[in-house]
C-alpha cells in the first residue's frame, strides 16, 4: 500500500461508517484525489481497490484494526495531519456528522497521534469549509 492508498483507505472508510456512503463524500473524495498535490502520481483505479480493501476489512470482526495496522504500516507519520484532514472534510462533506463517523474519527486521531489542540484545529476548519448557508 503507498501513503496515498492509506489516504484514499482512510476517506473511504469515515465514508461507510455510518453504512450510508453518500454521494457529497465520494464526490469529496473524487476531488481530493483529482486535486490535492498528493495524489499528483496517484493511479485513480486504484479507488476501487482500495474501497473494495475497506469493504472486506468491514465485514470482519477485526476488520477496523487490521485497516489501522496497514495505515500505521504504509503511510508515513508527516502525513498523519493530512490524514485526518481529508478523514474530517469527507465527514463534514455531507453536513451531517452521525455518531459512528464521530467514533471513527476519534479513533483515527488516536490510531494517528495527534495532538489535540492539532486536531481541534483540522476539525474547525474542516468545520468551516463545509459551512451551509
């Protein structure tokens, strides 16, 4: 897995958290990947792998820590801030935050380390990009 393979894993799977992938967060996700400096070399095909990857890992009972064990494997700690920037904006994408996407974010910003006042700030401004009306 390369680092912008954990980055799309980790979208992905704040997306199907709560079990309802919506169209604003795959759109976010879409963007993410077409736009971001990051993702300049990355293979779009390999959404789909990597989706697919999220979706078994889901249906196993350990499934969300064997995903945490590649993360922490493969992507490189200078991107854990980038990490759970994108995380935060495909869960702001939507308008709403549900319960099980609050969870997950919460154990990705531990899986990843960050400090808190850090991760307040990536949350506000995440926050505020998503800002309706």
């Amino acid at each position: 897995m390369s680092a912008q393979d954990c980055l799309v894993a980790l979208m992905i799977a704040v997306s199907a958290s709560d079990e309802d992938i919506r169209t604003a967060e795959l759109v976010k996700i879409q963007s993410a990947v077409n736009n971001l400096p990051i993702f300049a070399e990355y293979d779009v095909d390999r959404m789909n792998v990597m989706a697919q990857l999220v979706f078994d890992l889901f249906e196993q009972e350990d499934g969300l820590d064997a995903l945490f064990g590649l993360i922490r494997n493969n992507l490189p700690e200078r991107l854990n801030e980038t990490a759970y920037a994108l995380s935060c904006d495909v869960a702001a994408a939507d308008g709403k935050l549900g319960e099980a996407e609050l969870r997950l974010l919460e154990e990705i910003r531990y899986e990843l380390d960050l400090d808190r006042l850090h991760a307040a700030a990536i949350e506000r401004g995440a926050r505020a990009r998503h800002m309706r009306g």
